[in-house]
C-alpha cells in the first residue's frame, strides 16, 4: 500500500491544484463564568434561552434573531473527488452559523447558498425503454458536516482543522485518493454530518430527522481491506442508517412505494413510515420516459448512539436553513462534551453540494464560546 501522510494542510496537493496558502485562524482569549466571551470573525457564541426552538428548519423563533452570527465562507469543493460534485457556484458558498442553549441543550442554526437542492440519490430512472439505475456522480444528494476536536485531542486540529487529518493514497488499481484518519491513537474528533435523502425526513416531512453521529480515529486507509475504506471516518455504535433499494444481485429496485410518499421526499423510501410492495417487472410496464423509483431506504435508527443529533433542513430560494439540537452532555466517548460552560470547543465544518466526498470547505477553525 502506497500511503503518504500530508503534513501541513495537504499543502502538496492543494498548492498545486488550487494555489491556496494556509490561514491562520484568530485564536479568542479564554472566558471566565459570568463574563461576556471575547468575539472575533473565527468566534460562535452560544446564548442562553429559556425556550427551546422548534427543530423545523423554520428558524422562526424571537431568540434567534438576537443571537450572535458567525459568517465563515468555504471553498475549493469542484477540487475533490476528481471534481465531481459539491461545486456550488464558483466552488464554494457562505455559511452562517448561531447557537443558543439552555440547561440541557444546545441548539445551532445553520444557513448557506446553494444553487439546487438534491433530493435524488441514486435513483432508478426510466430510460430509452428500461429502468437504470444512475450514478452517485451524477445523483447524490445535500450534506453538512461539522467536526469537533473531543478534549482536544487531535494535536494541531486546533490550528489546521479537519486538514491535518487529511491524507494522500491510492486504491486498489492505483488511482490517488484522499482519505481522513487522525494521527495518533486516542485521537478522536465528533463528526455531525447531516444527510438530506437519508436523514432529513425520516419522521414526516414537517417533523424533525437526524444529523448522522459519526466520529473520526486513527484507522488507516488499506486498497487491500474493504473494512478501512473509510479509513478513519466510523458511525457511532448503532444500527446503518439506510441500504440501496436494490435486489441481492444489483440488477432491479427491492421495493416500491404503495400509496402516497408520507416522508415527503418521492427520491427514498422511509422504512416503517412509508407503505411498500415488492419491485416486480411487470411494474416498468407502467413506467414512462423520466419516472423515477427511489434509490435509497432510509432507516428510522432512533435510540441509538448514532442517532442523539435531531435536526431538520429546509431549502427555499436557493438557500438552505437547518436547525440542529443536542444534549450539552450525553454518555458516549465517541462525543463532544459540553460539560464546562467556560471552556472553548473547536470545530471545522464543510457543506456537499449533490456529493458524496466533495466538499466546500476551509483551513481554518473555529471556537464555541457560552455566554453566560
């Protein structure tokens, strides 16, 4: 196996295809309990409130509107994935970011541009006469992802962000690849990554889903081993939350709807929400150029540790606004802790635009600070 660590922001490759240079990030000074956090561009202060939003993506609520707002701006997603997918428009989009919390909870309202919104992930289409069941290239869907440093443990996250953790190798058949994994055992980083086919309308479409919990470790990226083909990149313990509505063999859809979409989104099917039937063939025979059947079962995986992140996501003129809430303390290992409303939490976030690996993203981090 031909793997080689990138030291320093995966500067060889981003110097070379983009001509980018590092930012250093400002680091804000320390905050005391009951005094206001220091703010600077690189700065999310949370503030307390004694309500709790409605996770609808709504964003309606009085408080948000008095709530401190970080603008970051990410870049460089046409870069990845051999430049397919997560383009945006020019590469890149503007995230706005702000917190609030309370005695449990922390709450985080998220919104950026984008052109579309992706609903479709891997669909089956009718075309030229028979189904085919397109490419993830061309059909993905929406995503976000934020990454939190757990007790700082990733030496230099702080500095360099998700970079430091990215690496350079090949696969299998000798194509460059670019995988995540952290650089020592007992690194850790929180990955919230929110899903929009998969996750997004789980419960209804007018009830809140999930942010996929994940965290990221020491797992190296080896062609030869099927189980490290997302290196370090893991999901929390707890059941997958979906499969591909295909059959054993990959030749046809598993299952179709049988009555209307109650998800709200006619690109997946819901287990335990949505009323299916068996995919037989003689169901093409009612099929026209451009029908569609869904590609993707989302899986209802409530109660697990990978499902502790609500949130929901809604796009209107080309924006999309997602309201995401967590437990300032839960009882996994693999999660960020707010359990000290004095301390600094570092994170980094990217958002995919119709992608599964290409992103929008920046060298830089960021600090969540508690107003008290």
């Amino acid at each position: 196996m031909k793997v080689k660590r990138i030291v320093v922001l995966c500067m060889i490759i981003l110097l070379v295809v983009v001509g980018c240079a590092r930012q250093t990030p400002q680091t804000p000074q320390p905050t005391q309990q009951g005094t206001t956090p220091t703010a600077d561009k690189n700065t999310l202060t949370a503030v307390k409130t004694t309500s709790a939003p409605n996770i609808d993506g709504k964003a309606d609520e009085g408080f948000w509107a008095n709530a401190p707002e970080m603008s970051t701006t990410l870049s460089n997603a046409g870069v990845t994935q051999g430049g397919t997918g997560g383009k945006f428009e020019n590469g890149g989009t503007t995230v706005t970011t702000k917190a609030v919390y309370n005695s449990d909870n922390i709450y985080m309202l998220l919104k950026w541009k984008d052109p579309t919104e992706t609903k479709a992930r891997g669909p089956w289409i009718f075309e030229g006469g028979k189904l085919v069941s397109k490419s993830y290239n061309e059909y993905y869907e929406d995503k976000f992802a934020i990454v939190w440093n757990i007790k700082d443990s990733v030496k230099e996250f702080n500095e360099q962000g998700c970079m430091i953790t990215c690496h350079a190798a090949t696969d299998k058949d000798g194509k460059a690849v670019s995988k995540h994994w952290t650089n020592a055992s007992g690194e850790l980083l929180d990955a919230w990554h929110w899903k929009e086919v998969r996750q997004n309308t789980l419960n209804g479409p007018d009830k809140p889903g999930l942010m996929h919990d994940q965290y990221w470790d020491e797992r190296k990226f080896d062609p030869n081993n099927t189980d490290t083909s997302s290196a370090g990149r893991r999901t929390d313990p707890g059941p997958k939350e979906y499969e591909e509505n295909k059959n054993a063999d990959k030749t046809a859809p598993k299952l179709v709807f049988d009555g209307p979409v109650l998800n709200g989104n006619p690109y997946v099917i819901v287990e335990g929400l949505d009323k299916t039937k068996p995919f037989t063939a003689d169901y093409v025979k009612g099929m026209k150029e451009g029908d569609f059947i869904p590609g993707t079962i989302a899986k209802q995986i409530s109660g697990s540790d990978a499902a502790d992140i609500t949130a929901k996501g809604k796009y209107e003129n080309g924006m999309w606004t997602l309201e995401v809430q967590r437990k300032l303390k839960t009882a996994s290992d693999k999660d960020i802790q707010f359990d000290d409303l004095t301390k600094q939490y570092t994170f980094a976030m990217s958002a995919f635009d119709n992608s599964q690996i290409g992103h929008a993203y920046e060298m830089a981090t960021h600090k969540l600070v508690f107003k008290q």
